[in-house]
C-alpha cells in the first residue's frame, strides 16, 4: 500500500508539472517569441505582460510556492513536534516539485525578459534550482532511512555482508561467481578518490555495472541457473550489493561533499528571497496590485 500511495503522490506532482508547462506554452505561443518592441501590438500583451493579469498572477503562484516549499521542508526537518507528520523523504519530494514549478512559473512572469536589479534574483533562482538537482544527486549517494537519517557505517557493513551471503548460501552461487561478483565490488577501491574522480566514477559505472550484470546473466545461464525467478532475484540482490559497496566506499567523501554543497546552495537562495523581497516592495509602491 506504502508503495502504491508513494508512487501516486509523485505521479500527481509529475502530472501537475507536465500539465503547468504545456499550458503555460500553448498559452503564450505566439507571444512570448516575439520581439519585445512588437509584443504591445499582441493582444495578449496585456495579460502575459509581467504585470499582466496572468503574467503578475504566475509571478506570485510562483514565488509563494517557492516559500512554502522551502519552509515546509525546514520546519519539518527541524521541529521535533512534527517529527512523525511523515517521512522526511516525502517533506523533500514536495519540496523539490514546490521548488521546480514554482522557478518556472516565475520564469513564465519575466516574459523571458530579465532586467534590472531582479535579474539578480532571477539568476540566483537558476543557480538554486540547478544546484538542487547536483544536491539531490550527492544526497541519494548517502545512504537513509526512510525518514532521511543517515545509515551508520556498521550497519551498511553488516547489510552488505548479509546481501553477500543470501547469493552464497540462499542461490547456492557457486565460489568463482561469487569472487567475480566480489572483486568487482570492493568498497576500497572508492576509499581514496578525489571529489571529481567520484562524481565521473559514479556516473561511469551506470555502463560498467550493466555491462557486468550481462556478462553474470550469461555466467549464470552456463552454470545452468534457467530458472527466471531465481535468476531475477540474483541480479537485483548483486545490483544491490554494488551499489551498496560504492556507496561504504564513498560514504565519506560524499558527507564532505554534501557540507560544501549546502555552503553554495543557501546564499545564493537567501539572495534569491532577498531581492525578490525588495522587487516586490518596488512594485507595490508603484502601484502594481493585481486583482487586490
Ligand atoms: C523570485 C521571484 C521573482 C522574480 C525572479 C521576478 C522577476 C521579474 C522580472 C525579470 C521582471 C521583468 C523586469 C523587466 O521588465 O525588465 C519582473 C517584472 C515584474 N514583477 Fe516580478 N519577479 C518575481 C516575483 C514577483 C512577485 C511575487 C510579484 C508581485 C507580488 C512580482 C511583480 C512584478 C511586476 C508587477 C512586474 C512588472 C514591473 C514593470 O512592468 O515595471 N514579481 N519580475
Ligand atoms: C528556487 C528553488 C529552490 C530553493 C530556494 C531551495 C532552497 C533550499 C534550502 C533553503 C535548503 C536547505 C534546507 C535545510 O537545510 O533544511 C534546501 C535543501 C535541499 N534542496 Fe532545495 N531549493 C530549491 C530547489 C531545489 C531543487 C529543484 C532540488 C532538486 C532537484 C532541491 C534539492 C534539495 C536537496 C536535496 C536539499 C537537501 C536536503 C537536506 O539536506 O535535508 N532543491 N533547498
């Protein structure tokens, strides 16, 4: 049931994404490409304008979900009272679609026009977004509970070994596959590299680590191992257990890498908020209210 309810939670927030961007497109089709000096001909020009009934609309839709995005989230990571309004990795799920829909519903506001001193907070907001997306990378790469609390260093050790141990004892593996699957998988190799070394080592062993499932799919077939089942289930524990190791391996370096992210990724968020705040002090003052 977890998994089902999980999956239509992001399925909505996917589908309400989709739908924004396509009707935010067919929407201004044939105005936003258009010269800046031609738009006031359009006869849209007056909605999808920044002030525009639509335009200014989009403009605060946007930044407000951008706010509760990340309160939402910061409250709920930090107020033991709503520790168990639950889990944290949903809080983050909903902070990451707050945060991405709302960026493009601003950048719909701007009429992809960026002037003044709020461009500033524009491309702060571009940073922040872009920078989430590298955050929320380095975050799975740092195993959790599913209430986002870091997995200590023995309990990954002893998970690892037990996922070793069901493909020895509970499929029979035979010692020379287990060794292949071993040798390829030894957290060691990981201990020492560089920040970048592990990012390019990460995004290599996408191909390396299918190109050694195939090679153990064929390994198991001559063994004799048909059974589709069974088969199954190998390759996923195996899948497991390699991205389990590369994950010990680098469980330092990425908690290193996770603390300077946080250092790029609040400044330019609270330049963000603090320029808008200012944007919006000085359009008020000149009397843009929208519907108010
Ligand atoms: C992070 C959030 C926001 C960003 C990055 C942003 C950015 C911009 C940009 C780039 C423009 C066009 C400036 C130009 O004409 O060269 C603009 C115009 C405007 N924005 Fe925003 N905006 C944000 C939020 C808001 C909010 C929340 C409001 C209203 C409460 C608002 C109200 C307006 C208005 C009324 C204009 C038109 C000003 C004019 O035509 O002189 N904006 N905004
Ligand atoms: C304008 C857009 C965004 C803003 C203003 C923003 C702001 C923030 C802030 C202030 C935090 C710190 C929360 C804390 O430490 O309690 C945070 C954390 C985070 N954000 Fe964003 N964010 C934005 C977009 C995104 C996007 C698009 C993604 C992913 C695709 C993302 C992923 C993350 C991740 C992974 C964390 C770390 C969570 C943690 O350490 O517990 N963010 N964000």
């Amino acid at each position: 049931m977890k998994g089902k309810f999980h999956t239509l939670y992001v399925g909505i927030f996917l589908l309400v994404g989709i739908l924004s961007i396509i009707i935010l497109i067919v929407n201004g089709l044939s105005y936003y490409p258009l010269p800046i000096e031609e738009r006031v001909f359009s006869n849209l020009h007056s909605s999808l304008k920044p002030s525009g009934a639509i335009g200014h609309g989009i403009g605060i839709i946007g930044t407000l979900m951008m706010i509760i995005g990340v309160a939402s989230y910061m409250i709920r990571k930090r107020m033991r009272r709503m520790f168990d309004w639950g889990y944290l990795k949903y809080w983050l799920e909903f902070h990451i679609f707050m945060c991405t829909v709302g960026p493009i519903l601003v950048l719909f506001h701007t009429a992809f026009k960026f002037g003044g001193i709020v461009a500033v907070s524009f491309w702060s907001m571009v940073v922040v977004v872009l920078s989430g997306v590298v955050g929320r990378f380095i975050y799975i790469q740092i195993p959790r509970t599913i209430q986002g609390k870091e997995i200590g260093i023995n309990e990954l050790n002893e998970t690892e070994l037990v996922l070793t141990e069901q493909l020895q004892f509970e499929y029979n593996l035979n010692k020379e596959i287990i060794e292949s699957i071993s040798s390829s998988t030894q957290p060691l190799k990981y201990i020492n590299m560089s920040l970048s070394m592990s990012m390019f080592t990460v995004i290599k062993e996408i191909f390396t680590f299918n190109s050694f499932l195939k090679h153990l799919k064929s390994e198991l077939k001559k063994q004799g191992i048909t059974d589709h089942n069974k088969h199954h289930k190998i390759i996923h524990i195996t899948k497991q257990k390699m991205i389990l190791s590369r994950r010990i391996g680098m469980l330092r370096t990425m908690q290193k890498l996770f603390r300077y992210w946080h250092i790029f990724h609040l400044p330019f968020a609270f330049s963000m908020f603090i320029i808008m705040l200012i944007h919006v002090g000085v359009t008020i003052a000149f009397g843009y209210r929208w519907l108010f």
